[in-house]
C-alpha cells in the first residue's frame, strides 16, 4: 500500500513517536489526521503537517467512534491506522509501605491494552467500507506499538509489560481475522527512545540503562520508529508478527 493520498490515523501523535510517524507519513503525502489526549498538542502536530488535529481518549469507545466518522467526512476513511497512544507506568506489585497498587495497573491496561483495541476495532469496521485495493485487495494497515518491556520487564513495570504484552499476544489473531477483509496488523516493539516518556531519565540512570543496548548504544529516535512504520505500510508481506526495534537491547532486571 501506498501512503500518498491515503487517509490516515495515528494516535499520540502530540509528540515523540506519534508525531514522528505523522511527519514522516504527511511528507510521503499521506493525510493524516493526528489524534491525542492533549488537544492542543494534536493541533500542534496537525499544524505542522498540514493535517486535522482531535482531542480524544483512546479507552472511550463512543469518543474514539465520533473522531473516526469525522475522518472519515472530511479526509476518507483511513485505511492506515498506527496506535502510539500510551502510559508509561512504574509501580511495585508490592509497594514498601505495603499499599495495595491497583489503579496503576488498571490505568495502563485501559490506556495502552484497551484503548489499542478500540481503536483497532473501530479503524477496522471502517475499513470494512472500503474499496480493495491492488491485486492483493488489501483494504487497509493497522500497526499497534508495544515495547521490549513484554519480554523484558524491569522491576516495577508489572503493569506496563502486562499492557504491552497483551498488544502483542493480540496481534497475529487480529491478524488472521482480519486476514478476509484485506486488513494486516502489525506491531512494533520499541526499545528505548527519546521520547516524552523517556526525558525525565537522570543521567545517571540513563547511562546505566544504555550499557544494556549494544549497537548502535543510544537512545533511538522517534523518526527510526516512523521509518519502519513506513516500510510496514508499504511492505504487504509484513503482517501479524511483532517487529523489536531495540538495537539487539535486553533490558537488566531493574
């Protein structure tokens, strides 16, 4: 599939990967519709890239439906969806004052694993509607962003691997369902990159954590993440595998 004149929809794309793969995809002249939490944030990118920005929670259902039946009146249903919308959770299953750490794990599941799914769901009923395309009938890419965290969990991450985790254990049966509409799915895995999540990182840590990541031994940059969603789109043998972005990384139990 190509990417220019496509519709397109990537969500957390106020910043770091999501704005990344929003710029990359516009100047392959795809219409993106740039989708975030942050309203302000998702104009930004729209902005500066020439598409239309949307408030939206990715967990509510009804919300994430008004977003797409607009995309789909003003750019065309969007036939490449890219999920980067996500928290990035850090609390012990069990806490040193012995609290119990619930709502932090319900709060990634519901961001990260729930909202992934709704989207996916709502981008592939639209595409459904679609015309297919090319001798393959492809209709459309769905591509959904985990992290080397569903196999290598550091201490404190229980909720975020088990969220990410769930993205990528979703993925080949997505894939094979959505095998006779046309649809592939795909999901990356990134290592560490220079993102929101990551800018708070001490030094320190920093460099403690990148002795883990042999070449090239770095933080990766958010257009690396949009160049392989690029050659996911474009690439209709990719479909229903997970894709580790991390430099040959394995992360160091904390």
């Amino acid at each position: 599939m190509i990417l220019n004149d496509t519709s397109v929809a990537i969500t957390g794309a106020g910043s770091g990967l999501g704005a990344a793969t929003a710029r990359r995809f516009a100047k392959a002249g795809a219409v993106v519709a740039c989708l975030d939490l942050n309203q302000e944030a998702a104009q930004r990118t729209a902005a500066e890239v020439g598409g239309t920005g949307y408030a939206v929670d990715v967990s509510d259902t009804a919300a994430v439906e008004a977003v797409f039946n607009d995309i789909e009146a003003t750019q065309g249903v969007a036939r490449v969806v890219v999920n980067c919308a996500g928290v990035g959770t850090a609390a012990r299953i069990l806490p040193r004052d012995g609290s119990l750490s619930v709502d932090s794990f319900e709060q990634a599941l519901r961001i990260n694993l729930l909202g992934t799914y709704i989207v996916m769901n709502v981008a592939a009923r639209a595409m459904t509607k679609t015309d297919p395309l090319g001798k393959d009938g492809a209709r459309g890419v769905i591509i959904n962003t985990a992290s080397v965290a569903f196999e290598d969990g550091q201490i404190g991450q229980a909720a975020y691997a088990a969220s990410k985790g769930g993205i990528v254990s979703m993925t080949l049966p997505a894939a094979r369902e959505l095998a006779r509409i046309g649809i592939r799915v795909m999901a990356i895995a990134p290592g560490l990159f220079e993102t929101s999540m990551s800018a708070g990182l001490p030094d320190d840590i920093r460099a403690e954590i990148l002795k883990a990541v042999p070449y090239p031994s770095r933080m990766g940059e958010a257009d690396e993440y949009a160049h392989l969603a690029q050659s996911i789109v474009e690439n209709q043998m990719l479909n229903g595998t997970v894709i580790r972005l991390d430099a040959a990384a394995r992360m160091p139990i904390k």
